[in-house]
C-alpha cells in the first residue's frame, strides 16, 4: 500500500518535471538582484543633459525628480502653503476634502496627505542613495550619492525639522533633533568638499567633486550651493546665524565657477511658438530663458534636475496649472487640471516692466492654436472666452475656473506631453547672487549691502537699478525672481512672514512653521517618532 | 479468505436448504408517480455490485445472491431497501424526497451520505436551479444557499459576479470561493455552461473546507457537471431560450427645462443620454447535448452557444462550448476511467461602461452631433459628434459608444482524466490529472476622431489602439487513496489520504501605440505598422509579465467514522506549502474536526425523520494574491535619453521574507430537522481570520521610503447565523406547493488591525480626492461609512452646514481630521447587510409550473456617488447635468460629502418569476417538451435613489477623465460605495424551449 503511494508520487512528479514537494519560486518579470555593480559601461558624450550621470547613480539622481516637479509632493507644499499660490474650490472640482485649502491657510494637521507623500517620497530619494553609497563607487561618486543625501536631509530639516537620520539601505535610527539634522548635513557637505570650515579662503583642491560645469551632476558649486542655503537659514534652524560663512560660500561659487547670468543674448528657440501666431516670439531670452523646455546647459544652472518628456519623467507643470482649454492652445497631449492659481496680491507686485512678470504667468484673454479667441463651452460667461483674471474672486466654494493668472515660469512647448522637458534648477547663479545679497546684508544688519547683488537680478529683468533696500523689498525682488522655485516658504519663514495673514489665509502661529510629522508614520514606527510641538 | 468462508457457506446452505442461497439474476422497473426512472441506482447492499435503470426505468442485475438486499435510490428520493427473498422481479416506485436524507452529496474528495455529513454543506441540483437568462453559473444558485452572497452590481454580461460565502473570509487573499469542477480545482466558472451543470455543492464552513486546505478559507464551490448514464439509449436534449433585456431603475436626472431653470448651460438641444447609450437587448441560447450509454461504458456530449446583448450599446458577448465526458469501466470493472474535456470560446463586446456614466452627467441640452451645436464647432475632428471641450471628466457618451471598440477573445480548454481503482471492496484508488488553458487578447481601439482617449483634440497625435494578451494555464496532479469499511452493524470506518501538486503559469503583455493618420476611416489596430508613435521615442506603452513557479502543494488526510448509524465523526488534516511566501513560511498544517448525531434515532419522535445536531472546527489557509511578496526585488533606473547606461535602484515595493499564511479558523454548529413536509437547516458559526494580509503603513524612514509592506497585520472575527426552512404546503398527486425560505447574517469585526486607524476608499475627482468614506478601525465592525452629518441647514453660500457632533462647539469637518479626537465625524452607515433573504416557491399543478424567488438585503447603506458629486447646484460647473433624486435640493450649491449622501438602501426583489408547461404531444420521436417563460429582476421595493441598491461588497476606488479602471485589487475592507462606473440594472424576460429526442 505505503509502496504504491509512493511509487504514485514518484510517477506524478516526474510526470510535472518538479520535485514533488519544490515550492521554489524564481520571478520571472522581476529583477531579484543589483546589477549595478557588474561593469556597466558609461556612454560618454551625452549632449541633450542629464548624460554625465554616473551609471551607479541613476537611480539616486533619479529620485530628484520625484515631488520637485509635479502635483502632490514637496513642490506643491512649498507652493500652496506660501503666498505664491492657492488651489481654490472651483465648485465641484478640487474641493479634495480641504486639503489644498487647509494647506494655504496653514491649518493644516499630522493626516494631511501630501505631507505623507513629501515624508515618504524624501525617505526614498535617501535610501536610493544609501542603497547606491553601500555598492563600489569612485570616491567622486560617492561624493556625489552623499551630496544628493544632504539635499533629502535639508528638505526634511526645513520642513519637519525633527527627523531619523537613516545612513543605511536598512535599519533605524532614533529621532533627531533639528540641531543634529542640521549638523549632519553640514558635515556632509563639509565632508565631500574636503574642508572643516567654510571660510573666505577656503581651499577646496581636497574635494572629489569635480568642477566642471555640468549641472546635471553634482560639483564643488552645487555642493557649496547647498551649503550656503543651509548657512543662510542657519538662524531659522537653530537659532544661530551663519550669514558669514553663506556669503562665503555664495562668494566662492561667484568667483570661482564657471556660471554666467542668463541675460542678453542668452536664447533660446520658442518652442511654444504657433505657427499662425505672429505675437508669438521666435526666440526666448534671458530669463525666460533659463527655464524654458529647451533650457539643457543653460550657464546660469549650477545644480538642475533634468527631466524629460520620455526618459526622465516628473514634471507635470502643463497639468497642473492651466484650464482645460489651455490645452487647444498649445495643442497639448492632455487635458490640464485647472488647479494652481497665483494670488492676485502676488502678481500686481510686479513692475509691468519686469521682464520676469512676463516670462512667469499666463494671463488674459487666451487664443487657441490659430490665434483666435480660446473658448470655454462649459463656460457661466457667455462670451465663452478663457481670460485668466488676476483676480479670484473667492478661495472657496466658488473660486470662478479661470480666475487668478497662472504659473507659466516653466513654459510650455506646441504638442507638449503630459511630462514636460524643462530642467528644474535647485541652484542657479541668479539664486547664489540673491543669497550673497542677503547673507552680506543680514551679517552687518545694512540692507544696502545688498543692493549689488540684487541689482545683478534686476538688470537682468530689464528693470532700472535698486538705489534703496530694506528687508521688504528684498524679499520682494527675491519673490520676482525665485517665483516658481520651492523657495518662497522657507523665505517667508526666514523673514517673518510666513505667520502673517493675507488674502483668505489668516494670520498663523510660529509653531506651523514646522509641518507636522505624519500622522501615518507616527502610527507607524512604533514609537520612535514623536509629533513636532504644537500639533 | 473470504471466498473460501463464502464457499463453505453455500456449501452448508446448500445442504441445510434446498430453496438455498444461489445467486440469481434479478430484473425489474423503478418508477416514480409519474412514469419510469431512468438512471437510477441499484445496489446489492454491502457490495459494490450495483447498475443503473436505462431509459424506461428498467434494469437486470447479475449475481444477486438469494438473501441480499437490494438498495434503490435516486437524487431527490428517498432510498428503498428491498429484501430479495428468491424474487427475480423486483418492481419499485420511489417516492420524492425533499428532505433525501440519504442522498450522496459530493465532498472533498469523495462523497458522502447526506446525513453522515457533519458540515455545513449546502448541495443544489438542477431542479432547483433559477431559470431564466444565466450567462454565469453561480447565477443558478443566487438566493439558494443560506450565506451565500452572489452579487453583480448592475448586472453587465461581461462581468462575473462577486460572490462571498459567509461575508469576508480574507483581507489579502482570494475572497472568491475555490471551485472544483468535476474535481479538479481552480477552475474558471466561465468555462461551464450552466446547462452542462447536474448539481452545485457549498462547502461553507472551515470543518467541511479543510480538506481544500489554502484555498478553502472563501468557502468551496463544487461542480459536478452532467453525465450519460449506464445502459441508457441514445438522447438528444435541447433547451433553447430566448430573452430580451431593458434597462430598469435609473436615477433621477434633469430634463433639458428642469436643467435651464436651474442655471444650466443651454447648448440648443433636447437629449435623453441614458436613452441614446441603452438598448432593449436580445439575447438566446441553445444547448444540445447527446447522451447514451453502454454496461461498460457512457458517455455525454454538449454543444452550447449563446449570444448575449446587453443593455448599453455594442456590448455583449457570443460564447460557444463544447463539452465530452466519457467513463468507462476496464479490468472487470475494477477501472474506472473518466475523461472530461471542456471548450470554450468567448467573443466579448466589453463596450464602454464609461457612456453610461457620461450619459447621467452629460448636459441634456447638448446635441449628439455636433453640426447641431449652437455655436461654430468643428465637427469632423470629432467623427461628427459634438464635445464640450474644456471640461473635466466630460464626453460624449454617444460617440464613446459608436466610434470606439473594445473587445475581447478567450478561449479556455479543461481537460480532466480521473481513474479510480478499485483494489478491493474496501480499497480504492483514484489519480487525477487535469489542465486549464486559458488564452485571451482584449483589443481596444479609439480612432483618430474620438475625444475619448482618441485624443481627437491634438492636432497631430491622434488614435490609440490598446492590445492585452494573457495565457493562464493551471495544472494539477492529485492522487487519493479510499478506505471503506464496517467493521460491524454500529462501527463504519472511512479513510483518505492523498497528495495534491497543483502550479499555475501566467505571462502576457500589453502594447499600446497610437497616432494615426487623420481622417481616415480605417481600423489602425490591424495596421499598427501605420502608426506615427513608432517613429517618436517614448509614445509607446508596452509591458509584459510572467510567473512560472507559482505552487501549491499538499498532503492531505480524512477519516469519517459512524457508530450506530446515528453518531457521524469527519476529521481532516491537510498540510499544506505555497511559493508565494518566504522560504521558512511555506509551509502550513490545516486541520478540521467535525462531529454529529442523529438525536431522533435515540429521541425516536412522531413524524421526525432527522434530528441532526452537529459541530465542526476547521482551519484554512489563504495566500496573497501576489506572487513574490516575500522577495526582494530591484528597478531599473536607465539613464536619461538613453545615456549613461543603467543602474539597479529601489524595488517598487517593501518585501517581506516572514509573511506567512493567513489563517482561519471556524467553529461551526448546525442543526438538521426534517419532518415529512417541513425541514430545516440551522447554522451558527464563529469565525477568526488571524493573521491576515494586508498591506499596512510602515515607518516610511526605517523602510527605504516605502510607506507600506504586505504583512500579517490583524485579526478578523465574523460571528453568524444562516437558517434555511423548506415547507410542503400542498402536496398531493395533482398539486403541490413548496416555499423556502433562507435568512443569513452575520456581523464580521476586525479585532486587530496592524495596520492603524484609518481611513478608505476615496471618492475622487473632481473635486473629491482625499475625501474617503469608509473607517478602518480596531474593535470595530467593518465597513463603517464614516463622515459629517449635515444638519438639514444650508448657509448663504450653498454649504450645507454640519452638525457640532461632540457638541464642543467647534466644528471640525475637514477630511484631513476625520480621525482626530475632536473630529465631528460619525458612522452614516454600514456597507454591510444585517441580513439577507431569499424566499423560493414552486407551485406545480397538471403539467402547469410556476417558480418565483424574492430576494432580499436590509439594514445596508449606500454612498450615492453620483448623488455626491453631481446632486449640487454648482454654478461653475453649469455643464454637468445634475442628479434629481427625490433627496435633491436646490439651496446646497457646493460639493462636500457627508450624511446627506449616504443613502438606506435595504431591499426586496421580485428576483425571479418563471411560467412552465410540459407539454403532451404524443409523439414518436419527441418523448417531452416544455415551454416556459421567466422574467427577472421584476420588481424592487426600496428607498434607495440610486439605479441598483444591491450591497456593494468591495471596493476599485475612483476613475475619472477615461482613466482606465484597475481591477485587480479589490479593497474588500471596503464594502458600501455605490460608484459612478456601475452598470445599469435591467429587466429581463424569457422564453424557454426545452425538447427531448
């Protein structure tokens, strides 16, 4: 009896081909192990941007794209809780529980979604990079994966402030205080710029950056950058001021890298351009042009995050910002969303004759792909044309679809997908000027000492040369210029403002200046995080 | 040693008696009221020498010894014994038993007498099927199986149903019952055609499902398809059936005047959407199937095909099946093989459920074409149609329907070789190897003029053509030993013990390609070399998958025991290994026990047949429904434009190496009641699912930036109670009368939950994202709709204004604090059913038959999605149409949700009312004829505005702007959403045809 049931199951697996009691399972369709290391050969010459990338770091590099660019994430926290811009309840649509509404009006709280998304997608980035740290890389490459580390580290520290700092691919780390995250990234940089200090004569022959001027992979400049953004809000952070060793390091970029300001004669071809359009500009110039689709290179970027329509996908500017119709304008692949508008407040602080009020918004009446006038059928006005009013008329329930102007810094291009090919600057010389400027400023307590710096900017936008400056006017022409950017919260923060009342937003307290640690990671981590105070 | 005891005994017989003991052969009709019985069994008791009766009832039986008994019996009626005493005639009328206690019911594995079984085990045969259209085999049984819950929201043809046994069994794994067809598992359903179906079995508790192990945690479906019967001449059946099929409830929208007067947008036309997108379907089917057999051999043979229309335009399927079983009998009867084959082709016209939605929401001022548009609009970019260009979420359901296609071809292959040895009285053997084959390609294409995911709008990138193809193949080995004896009159003694290798193939991929020359009126998915998006980098989408080595395997035993014929002991042990966890987690051990008794064999009451209490405890399994959750894996990270080569980065999710089986353990106690007219059925169970998979919310930092991991994350406790009653009220010669009813309820609340309070299933956009309706929380029941409750108070604006719950004066009612401690949140509902009713009758009088089938679910609630989002007057969105319930209200002029839209939607349905005459015609070649006629979904008592009150038992999320929907993870912790994408209701009719040669 035993015999035959045996000799059964014998016949019945060889009759399978498998051993009779083989549960092993090999995923077909999935990589179970790292290639990475197994001599990946890098193909040099690139040309279109982003081609330098070390193989080993793709992925690392990768992991920027991720919440710079596109709806939900870092960008649209930096945006929506500042005075740049609101996503108002335009009836039905974009109510999404008050999220958005409880974001600009800073009542927001630790369930808040995109926080989540932010927390999480910013652990991701660090372990990408851990993950790459623990394989063989050249010390330039490590360099570079410890410096894309401390990028993740400064958006924590300037957002939740008291975070783990996790340095491996697995295992935990205790909460840090926002002293000891601000210490680890600046002994990061320190680190990978092979100096102890930032001083006015450092040497920085130590360091395995390289300097050439890439801005698609990380060098001494974009390491100082960083740097010198950390120092100039070093105050906020920890309550002592480094304004000093910002100017220091602003300075060294200035002098010593490769970078010019984008200004006359820096074009590039319009490709939002419409054929039957004559208003249309062939060309884009200067500032427009620093962050135009074709802006691969530009020599104002010092750190950019490339992206691209097909191969390097994140940016989702073209979605998020227009009205449906905005579509048949530039013959887009998708529909927009209709979600970001710019405050009314915001937008009339411009000269008209700055150049960068142009090159940032849409505004007005629109016309579609031939020139004629862009219409609306499921309009409540019955002309039926799309006109972007700088007015909105309400934040919620009813703010009207086509009120406010809209984000456009970014601009679009004709058949333009849903991914946008527009390289995002994390540091640009414009930017380092503006932080010299203030960080001169802030040390000797002289707003003027600024005025240089600044007047570089405002040349640059065509307008006449500052002759007085105080910190409100500063912060001013630092919003004119860094519009767009993920800059204008941590500004309004450092200058005070950020609590302060305006438009629908009430006036907020200091503690909301520092998110709330996410609820669902609180629940999540067995009690190793603990909630920032005043949630 | 048997024979020789045999021997001696009719050798003494012999000399005692001269009348003796000889063996005989004896012959005789069995019939029942009305005529002969063909394929009845008939048995010398205590061997296994027995045959079945041939067409006209009759049979001849060799070898019969003197003094033994034979047993008559017949499914449906109850079993005589007849002494032989030296007769060679035996003529005996079976009478009908509604109780049949002495039934054999199929198990796992085997079968068993319907009274030995101590399991909650519910078997339906064909005569108490539903009749009427069924495209789906378990539609047979809906409302016939206390417990069981086959819902198909809508009741699209090219959706199978959702079918729970017992509410929820599992959280990460398979919700759906395993099915056994002809005893091989996990076969599809779709590849039985209903009318090939002889009888339907529930396995529902864990004691009965153990045996199955893994995949008996959902309950188990056992299939026994139709089968020719010994020494029968050759049969011809066809049954035909005829249906046409209009759309029933609908909810209530606006009228082109009801529309202007509220501040709609006129665009100069009067049309009725839902009108133009639905359609009064017809639908037939015909079934022939052949049968006949030999002593040695029989065999059946079906051909089924059926063209089905649904109610929404250009959708339907056509499906043909062919079906074979042969059995013959070899070695002197002492194999037995059987070959089972099954296939099947299935043409779909999935169509668009998409119109239907676009169909309540589109402005019923706007024309269908768009030359009729009241301003100057370019109609041949859209096929002629008209579009509201510029707003979200918003086509034209009539063009979506007519320019477009959406298709599908399967074609599935069963086969199944069974042998079953017998090596002696008491021994068997049985090995069975059996395949399923199934391969599809679903095709899509949007040509060049179609706003919807056409991409009309685009001035140069227009058209899509989307190509699916999968290949399912489900192999599995089984072999089984059988022990059968009775040691003596009070001790009965049966064992199994098998092996059971079971592994599972898939791989496929899916291309989608596009830009097609415009203008032309060509169908570019069969001339994709056509396409623009070859020539341009990244427009094309294509993956693929595969998975190999998916596995289950088991070892598996079973004793049954009965002492005194009244004391019934079922055990079972089953242990059990799956690929799908992590190495030192594969392996899991399944065991039942179960024991019963038939109290009136002691009790001895006036007119009981059965008095039956039994109780059963079992443990089963369920895996997740992912292969390789337990691994690690890796992305590839290319290099921008192709530069830079690649890099290995992050996987896309958080493996977990000790994820483990999930398990459930249920206690069951049943009690069996049968009278002559009346029995009974009642089930009391308790069940735990431990260790659940799910997918919970990590610390994002500790875990490389993953926010969730597949884990055994909480504990789910369902307790209920199923009672089923069964009453002749008149039966006699001319007439009779039966009526059943079936109750179910249960209660299922999650005792433990890993994975942290939470809430789930977001309403979407627009405008509703981040707003989910459903609580997820510890210690409390599941599906929980959770939200404000709006005070009957509008303010100035149009908000409706919600109510201080906590009456701690602040109102605090944004979605972001739904799980804060002074959120003004509450419970508007559940999604779950209290109970659930069916309620059959059968009249039958002459040759005159009437069925009628009332269903019903109480005490659940519905989220009203179209209510929620298109029920408010919002002026900026003037383009939608809006929902007019009897609820609606033209002061709440802003979308949020809350109680408001969160609807009773308890119901009672006439389910089910069919006609039937037998016909007498008095003809050679036609030996019976009956014509019937059946409508469906008849007539529904209910409050709820929606088109379908029926529970919805699971959850896809959100879709919107021609997204397309994911399916393949229902969120089952999610029950009472009543989504925009559901199907219309229909009412159907039919005429049954059903003719035997």
């Amino acid at each position: 009896m035993k015999r035959i049931i045996r000799s059964t199951y014998i016949v019945g697996a060889l009759l399978l081909g498998v051993s009779c009691t083989d549960l092993d399972e090999t995923l077909e369709d999935e990589f179970t192990t790292e290639f990475s290391d197994n001599g990946v050969q890098v193909i040099e010459g690139a040309t279109e941007g982003g081609g330098q990338v070390p193989a080993a770091l793709q992925a690392a590099y990768g992991r920027l794209r991720g919440g710079s660019a596109n709806h939900g994430g870092y960008y649209s926290v930096q945006t929506v809780s500042s005075d740049e811009m609101a996503i108002g309840q335009k009836g039905g649509d974009w109510f999404d529980g008050g999220i958005w509404l409880r974001m600009h009006r800073h009542t927001y709280g630790s369930a808040n979604g995109p926080l989540n998304n932010m927390w999480t997608e910013t652990y991701a980035g660090i372990s990408e990079a851990n993950l790459a740290l623990e394989g063989s890389l050249t010390a330039a490459e490590e360099a570079q994966a410890r410096t894309i580390r401390a990028l993740f580290y400064w958006r924590l520290l300037d957002t939740f402030g008291r975070v783990k700092i996790i340095t491996s691919s697995t295992g935990d780390a205790p909460q840090a205080t926002r002293q000891e995250v601000y210490d680890f990234v600046e002994s990061e940089l320190l680190d990978v710029l092979g100096i102890t200090a930032v001083t006015a004569s450092m040497d920085l022959s130590g360091s395995a950056l390289g300097t050439d001027a890439d801005p698609y992979v990380i060098n001494q400049y974009a390491a100082l950058g960083l740097l010198a953004k950390l120092y100039l809000n070093a105050e906020v952070y920890t309550g002592t001021a480094m304004y000093n060793e910002a100017d220091w390091a602003a300075s060294y970029i200035i002098d010593n890298g490769p970078y010019q300001i984008c200004g006359e004669g820096c074009t590039v071809t319009n490709l939002a351009k419409r054929p039957a359009v004559d208003s249309d500009p062939e060309n884009l110039e200067g500032y427009s042009a620093v962050f135009a689709p074709n802006n691969q290179y530009n020599p104002e970027l010092i750190w950019a995050i490339f992206y691209d329509e097909t191969s390097a996908t994140g940016m989702n500017f073209s979605q998020m910002n227009f009205h449906y119709s905005t579509q048949l304008t530039y013959a887009l692949d998708q529909q927009p969303w209709n979600g970001y508008q710019v405050l009314e407040e915001f937008y009339n602080s411009y000269d008209d004759a700055d150049a960068r009020k142009q090159a940032s918004f849409l505004a007005g009446a629109q016309t579609d792909f031939d020139g004629a006038a862009l219409l609306d059928y499921a309009s409540d006005d019955p002309t039926l044309v799309v006109e972007y009013t700088p007015e909105i008329s309400e934040l919620e329930p009813n703010s009207p679809r086509q009120s406010g102007v809209r984000a456009a810094k970014f601009s679009l291009q004709l058949f333009g997908r849903q991914e946008m090919n527009n390289d995002y600057p994390l540091f640009r010389l414009g930017q380092v000027y503006l932080i010299r400027g203030e960080a001169r400023a802030r040390a000797a307590g002289d707003w003027s000492l600024a005025l240089p710096d600044v007047n570089i900017t405002r040349e640059r936008a065509g307008l006449p040369a500052a002759t007085t400056m105080d910190a409100d006017t500063f912060l001013e022409e630092r919003g004119h210029e860094m519009f767009q950017e993920s800059a204008r919260r941590t500004d309004l923060i450092r200058f005070g403002k950020y609590g302060e009342a305006w438009w629908e937003k009430g006036a907020s307290d200091a503690s909301k200046t520092i998110f709330p640690i996410p609820q669902d990671q609180i629940n999540a981590s067995n009690g190793t995080l603990t909630q920032n105070p005043g949630y | 040693m048997k024979i020789t005891l045999l021997k001696s005994l009719f050798l003494l017989g012999a000399f005692i008696c001269f009348s003796g003991l000889q063996a005989q052969t004896v012959s005789g009709t069995v019939s029942d009221a009305s005529g002969p019985l063909p394929g009845a069994s008939v048995l010398v008791k205590g061997t296994t020498n027995g045959t079945q009766t041939d067409f006209d009832g009759n049979y001849t039986l060799n070898n019969v010894a003197d003094g033994a008994t034979l047993v008559f019996s017949y499914i449906g009626y109850s079993t005589k014994e007849i002494a032989v005493n030296g007769q060679s005639s035996i003529n005996v009328t079976l009478s009908e038993d509604a109780q049949a206690l002495d039934e054999v019911v199929i198990v796992g594995y085997g079968t068993q007498v319907r009274k030995e079984i101590t399991t909650a085990v519910t078997s339906v045969s064909t005569e108490d099927f539903n009749q009427g259209v069924i495209n789906e085999p378990t539609q047979l049984l809906q409302g016939k199986v206390a417990g069981l819950n086959i819902v198909n929201k809508g009741g699209n043809p090219n959706d199978a149903p959702v079918i729970r046994l017992r509410g929820i069994s599992t959280v990460g794994g398979n919700a759906e019952p395993l099915v056994v067809i002809d005893g091989v598992l996990g076969q599809s359903l779709q590849n039985v055609d209903p009318s090939d179906i002889e009888n339907i079995t529930v396995l529902k508790d864990g004691s009965a499902a153990a045996i199955y192990g893994t995949r008996g945690s959902a309950g188990v479906i056992l299939v026994t398809t139709k089968s020719g019967g010994a020494n029968q001449p050759f049969k011809i059946n066809y049954n035909g059936q005829f249906s046409t099929q209009f759309a029933a409830n609908q909810i209530e929208l606006m009228d082109r005047e009801e529309f202007l007067a509220a501040g709609g947008t006129d665009l100069g036309s009067d049309t009725d959407w839902r009108d133009e997108v639905t359609r009064n379907a017809v639908t037939q089917v015909h079934n022939i199937a052949a049968t006949g057999g030999s002593e040695d051999a029989n065999y059946r043979v079906s051909l089924n095909f059926r063209d089905t229309e649904g109610i929404l335009k250009n959708s339907g399927f056509q499906q043909f099946n062919a079906r074979t079983k042969l059995t013959g009998k070899i070695l002197n009867d002492k194999l037995r093989v059987t070959f089972n084959s099954a296939l099947t082709n299935r043409e779909s016209d999935f169509g668009f459920n998409e119109a239907l939605r676009y169909a309540v929401v589109y402005n019923p001022t706007a024309p269908v074409f768009g030359a009729d548009a009241p301003f100057a609009f370019n109609s041949p970019q859209f096929g002629g149609y008209f579009e509201t260009l510029g707003l979200f979420d918003s086509f034209n359901p009539v063009s979506i329907l007519e320019q477009n296609k959406n298709t599908g071809v399967t074609n599935t292959l069963n086969y199944t070789l069974d042998f079953k040895y017998t090596i002696s009285d008491a021994l068997t053997a049985t090995l069975t190897a059996g395949e399923q084959k199934a391969k599809g390609t679903n095709r899509q294409y949007y040509p060049t003029t179609s706003f919807f995911r056409g991409n009309a709008v685009s001035p140069f990138r227009k058209g899509r053509a989307d190509f699916t193809t999968f290949e399912n193949n489900n192999r599995s080995l089984e072999f089984y030993v059988d022990f059968n004896k009775q040691f003596s009159e009070k001790f009965k003694l049966g064992v199994t013990g098998g092996y059971s290798f079971q592994e599972f193939d898939s791989n496929g991929y899916y291309l989608q390609i596009g830009d097609f020359p415009p203008g032309v009126d060509f169908d570019f998915s069969n001339a994709i070399e056509v396409s623009q998006d070859l020539l341009e980098a990244g427009r094309i989408q294509a993956n693929s998958y595969r998975n190999d080595d998916d596995r289950i395997i088991a070892f598996f035993a079973r004793a049954n025991a009965t002492f005194d014929d009244a004391i019934y002991l079922n055990a079972s042990l089953r242990r059990e290994g799956s690929s799908r966890f992590g190495a030192d987690e594969q392996w899991g051990l399944f065991p039942s026990i179960a024991v019963g008794a038939d109290l009136n064999k002691y009790l001895e009451l006036d007119n009981v047949n059965l008095l039956k209490a039994r109780v059963g405890y079992g443990v089963t399994g369920a895996t997740p429904r992912n292969v390789g959750l337990s691994q690690t894996t890796f992305s590839v990270a290319n290099g921008p434009n192709g530069f830079g080569s690649a890099a290995t980065g992050l996987g896309t999710r958080a493996p977990n190496p000790g994820l483990k089986w999930e398990e459930k353990r249920e206690l069951n106690f049943g009690i069996e009641f049968a009278m002559d007219r009346m029995s009974a059925t009642l089930d009391l169970y308790n069940r735990d699912v431990v260790d659940f998979i799910t997918e919970v919310n990590i610390d994002a930092a500790a875990n490389q930036g993953f926010s969730t991991q597949f884990q055994n994350g909480g504990e789910l406790n369902t307790k209920g109670i199923e009672l089923s009653l069964n009453y002749d009220v008149i039966k006699n010669d001319d007439m009779s009368y039966n009526s059943g009813l079936i109750f179910s309820t249960y209660k299922s609340t999650l005792e433990e939950n890993t994975g942290g309070t939470r809430t789930i299933a977001n309403l979407g956009a627009p405008g509703q994202n981040d707003t989910n309706v459903i609580l997820v929380k510890e210690g409390e029941e599941v599906g929980q709709i959770w939200g404000p409750r709006f005070s009957g108070e509008v303010d100035a604006n149009g908000s409706p204004i919600l109510v201080d719950l906590n009456g701690d004066g602040e109102l605090v009612t944004a979605q972001g604090d739904a799980l804060a401690e002074n959120a003004d949140f509450e419970v508007l509902g559940k999604g779950l059913p209290d109970f659930t009713l069916g309620w059959t009758n059968q009249f039958q009088m002459g040759n005159w038959d009437v069925n009628m089938f009332w269903r019903g679910a109480f005490g659940h609630s519905l989220v009203n999605a179209f209510r929620a989002f298109y029920e408010p007057r919002i002026g900026s969105q003037s383009s939608y149409n809006f929902v007019n319930t009897d609820l609606a209200r033209d002061d709440i002029r802003t979308a949020q949700f809350s109680s408001y839209y969160v609807e009773k939607a308890s119901f009672f349905r006439l389910d089910n009312l069919s006609i039937g005459y037998n016909l007498d015609l008095g003809l050679d070649y036609i030996k019976g004829a009956r014509i019937s006629i059946a409508g469906q979904n008849l007539w529904t008592i209910t409050n709820y505005t929606g088109t379908d009150p029926e529970a919805s038992l699971q959850d896809f999320g959100p879709v919107d702007n021609g997204a397309v929907l994911d399916t393949s993870t229902p969120q089952v912790l999610a029950p009472g959403v009543d989504r925009r994408y559901n199907y219309f209701t229909s009412t159907t009719f039919t005429l049954g045809l059903n003719i035997n040669f």
